[in-house]
C-alpha cells in the first residue's frame, strides 16, 4: 500500500466517523474538522500526486484553493438560510429580565420553549 493510498483510506475513515456523527447530533465538530482542513493543507505539498500536481506548490495553491471554496459554500449556504428565514427580533424595554432556564427562553412578555428555538428535522 502506497503513502497516498494510506492517507486516502484515512480521509474515508474520517469522512465516514463524521457522517455517522452528523446523522446522529445533527453537527460536525470542529474538534475533527479543523485538523483535518490543516492536514490537508500540510499533506499536499509533500505529496502533490492528491491533487494531480507534479509540484508542491501547485498542490498546496489547488488545496488552499479547496479550503476556500469550501469554507466560502458554508457561509453563503448560512448567509442564504438567514436571508430566506429570517431572524426572530424582539424589542425589548430597557433593564428587561431574560432568563434562561433549563426548558425555555423567558422574555418579559413571554416564554419560548427550547423546542421551538432550536427544532430540527
């Protein structure tokens, strides 16, 4: 088994432990992702064949190239969610309570259960 073959089984083994955790909590943790952005980063300059590059550089810029586009399709995907939704706004008085308790967000006026601020399909 080569280097590269060794490095691809990980990035599957890694994809598969993040896709069963996010069809179990609904997240993927930045404790995995993170890392493994910089891993990426690192591992392709050393080894430029993942990206079908005969340089490093050329590597690193295809991967760095990657790691934006990526990062660019999460904030617009969220930037498109909050245009479409929309934000729930409150005005509140000034010195208004808000608590947060262990089942619900109390307003002065109201309380919102956790369920309805946080629902997920």
């Amino acid at each position: 088994m080569t280097t590269e073959q060794l490095i691809y089984a990980g990035f599957v083994l890694v994809l598969i432990g993040l896709s069963a955790n996010n069809a179990r909590r609904l997240i993927l943790p930045n404790i995995i992702t993170i890392p493994g952005i910089f891993a990426g980063l690192v591992l392709s300059f050393p080894f430029p064949s993942l990206h079908g590059e005969s340089t490093g550089w050329g590597s690193l810029i295809a991967s760095g190239v990657g790691v934006i586009v990526g990062a660019g399709a999460m904030y617009l995907l969220r930037w498109v969610g909050k245009v479409l939704f929309g934000k729930l706004r409150f005005d509140l008085p000034e010195n208004s309570k808000v608590l947060l308790s262990q089942t619900s967000l109390t307003l002065p006026e109201q309380d919102i259960p956790y369920e309805e601020i946080f629902y997920r399909l």
